[in-house]
C-alpha cells in the first residue's frame, strides 16, 4: 500500500514564475491538506479539500491555490512567486477527521 | 501569532538517557495535541497524541503529559536510543488542521 506521494521532489523556479505542485493520498483518504515548512519553522497550514472543495483554508494569499480531483489527488498551485515562497511543501492526506498522513515534501527553491 | 510553541530548538541526550520535549500552547480550546518525528528528506511521521480529557498517554517508550491549567504538554522518550535522532514537532488539532510548533532537534549520542 503506498503511502502519500507528492512530485516533484525538488524544484527551482524564479521569482514571478507559477508553479504546481502535486499530491497522491493514501489509499482509502479523501480528505488533502497542504502545509508550507519553511526552514527552521514547523508546518504552516496552507488549505484543506474534500470532495473537491476547498473545507478550510489557513492565513495564505489568494496566489496560494488548489484543486482536488475525483480520485482525491490534489495540486497546489502558486503564482507570482515570491523569494519567501521557498520552502518545503508538504501534502498530508487523511479519512474523514482521521490521523493525517503526510509525504515526503517538495523542496520549492525561489530565485 | 505562535499559538504553539517550543522554546528549545535542540536537546542533547546520551543514549539510554531519558529526553523530555517541551511545549506550551496558548489558545484554551485547542482539545487534542499531537507529537509528529521528522527525519531530513521525509515527512512528518505521527508519533504520539493525547485529548485533554487525559493528562497522560503511553505508547512503549514514549510517554506525553498534558498540563492544562499551565498549557503544558511534553514528551518523555526512556530510554532514548540513536535512531530517536530527528525533530519532534508537536501540534494542536483544530476544526481538521494542526498548528505546529517550531519544532526541537533532538540528538542521542551514543
């Protein structure tokens, strides 16, 4: 059973660039939240889908958006990229109100 | 705003040692905290949780308490080995999203 998975593992783009990210879940998780690490700080809670709907969405600009597809996978899109847009972004992927699982990240450098 | 927060970027401990994670929230209704490890080039893996109807959860080597009168929540980990080796994050869970801290890099020295 693989776990959550998300490409590309790394990724260098410059600033005022768009950019996609993408994420697998879990099997049997329909439910998708993004966060932003950036270094040396913890998780930051970007947005959350289920059944394609953006559920929730964290202090983020509206650059910052999503989609959720019928077969739960999810991408994080972000324009206009910024210097302070460099982090690692993790998926994390869940059943409903259940433990979140994350992946492994993608390394997101701006310059 | 740091609505949870760990104060101790790094912690030392000798193998076999006791390690003692700490972590203080400010926000009253948060109602269930988590613990997550994370090793460089992975993500964060669940650890450990505990629901404020609890002071005190076990799992093996892994102990968390929770103090709510002093918004206090820490994790002990006996005995500490060298694969503890990672940063510890702890989070509060609200409405489905976690609020992490800034996380604690635990080292074990054999």
């Amino acid at each position: 059973d693989a776990g959550v998975t998300q490409s590309p593992t790394h990724l260098i783009k410059t600033r005022g660039q768009q950019v996609t990210l993408r994420c697998s879940p879990k099997s049997g998780h329909d439910t998708v939240s993004w966060y932003q690490q950036a270094l040396g700080q913890g998780p930051q809670f970007i947005f959350q889908y289920y059944e394609e709907e953006e559920r929730q969405r964290g202090n983020f600009p509206d650059r910052f958006s999503g989609h959720q597809f019928p077969n739960y996978s999810s991408e994080l899109n972000v324009n206009a990229l910024l210097l302070g847009d460099s982090a690692l972004y993790l998926c994390a992927s869940s059943s409903t109100q259940g433990e979140q699982y994350f992946g492994p990240g993608t390394r997101l450098t701006v310059t | 705003d740091q609505q949870v927060k760990q104060n101790s970027p790094s912690l030392s401990v000798q193998e076999g040692r006791i390690s003692i994670l700490n972590c203080d929230y400010t926000n009253s209704m948060f109602d269930y905290f988590l613990w997550y490890k994370k090793y460089p080039a992975e993500g964060p893996t669940f650890l450990i949780s505990i629901s404020s109807i609890k002071d005190k959860n076990e799992d093996g080597r892994f102990t968390v308490f929770l103090n709510k009168s002093a918004k206090h929540l820490s994790l002990h980990i006996v005995p500490s080995q060298p694969g503890d080796s990672a940063v510890y994050f702890c989070a509060a869970l609200q409405g489905g999203k976690l609020i992490f801290g800034q996380g604690t890099e635990l080292s074990v020295k054999p």
